[in-house]
C-alpha cells in the first residue's frame, strides 16, 4: 500500500509537468488565490500527512435547465467567503485582531442560519490557525483536466483515509 505521503508526492508531479498546482506558504494578509477552479489542501506548517488540515474543491459540474452540462462559476478566491465548516478571516472591520488572517473551523453552531450570525465572535470555531503557519496548495483543473473537482477532492481523501483511518481534521465527510 502505497503511503499518502508518497501519493500525494505523486500528484504535485503530476501536476507540476501541467503546470497546474499552485502553493502559497505562509500567507502574510489575504490569500493570493489563483485564477482557475479545481481542489486545494491546507496544511499546517509542512505538506505531510500530519499536516493536513483540509481537502476542498472549487467548481461542480451540473445539469442546467437547457439539458447540458457546464461547470458553475465556483472558483478558488471565492473561498475566503465561506463561514461553514471553516472560514477565512481577513475582516479588518469585523474580524477581531488577534484573530485577523487565520483559518478557522470547527464551527459552535450546525445551524447554517446561525453560525452565519455568529462567525465573527472570538468562540464561533473551536480551532484556529494562523495564516503564518499556513500552506495552501492549489490543484488548478482549468489548466489540467484529468479529473473534475469531485473525482480529485475524493481520491485525496480516500488516500489519507486509507492511510491514517481518518479524515483531515477540517474534514467531516467524504
């Protein structure tokens, strides 16, 4: 059985001949998202299983009432405006300081109405990482398009899986 060190190895090589996979380490205020729509990984402070914190994608094929199907318009910098499972912070108004520039999840409330109303409040997450301790690789499928979002988000997680009997901690299902 193959490691998800090594597969993940793997596929930043692959990715990486396309010219495809994008990383930002240690972000220092806003993310620089990449153009383009596919899968991104957070890691914390080394790309190693231990470090992995979540698996997300960007972009979903669907249906459209014409019949055919085209992707949505989900993007990788349209991430940063989510607040359920996790939530970028980078609010200078309503951001409290100390935690301004960090990766929340882990969210207090299942109730989507209500995490929303609450997503700026010190406890509204039970864990936080700051961006300083941050990598973020990008898997771009605009430029390489192997795998849709969905296929790739899942063959990530289903190696840490298999690998360590669990999810990514940011993860709650796959």
């Amino acid at each position: 059985m193959t490691s998800f060190n090594d597969f993940f190895g793997g596929l930043r090589e692959e990715f990486e001949s396309y010219e495809a996979i994008g990383v930002i380490r240690e972000p220092k205020y806003h993310i620089p998202w990449p153009d383009g729509y596919g899968v991104y990984t957070l890691w914390q402070n080394n790309i190693a299983a231990e470090g992995l914190i979540y698996v997300g994608l960007t972009g979903k094929y669907r249906r459209g009432d014409d019949g055919k199907v085209n992707l949505n318009a989900g993007s990788f910098k349209k991430r940063t405006s989510r607040y359920t499972p996790y939530r970028f912070c980078e609010s200078a108004k309503k951001d409290p300081e100390d935690l301004r520039f960090s990766f929340r999840y882990g969210p207090k409330y299942s109730n989507v109405a209500e995490q929303g109303r609450c997503k700026h409040d010190l406890d509204a997450y039970r864990h936080t990482i700051p961006y300083r301790e941050m990598i973020v690789v990008t898997f771009d499928l605009s430029k390489y398009q192997k795998y849709s979002p969905a296929l790739l988000e899942s063959l990530i997680l289903t190696e840490y899986f298999n690998d360590k009997q669990d999810l990514p901690p940011a993860n709650n299902e796959l």
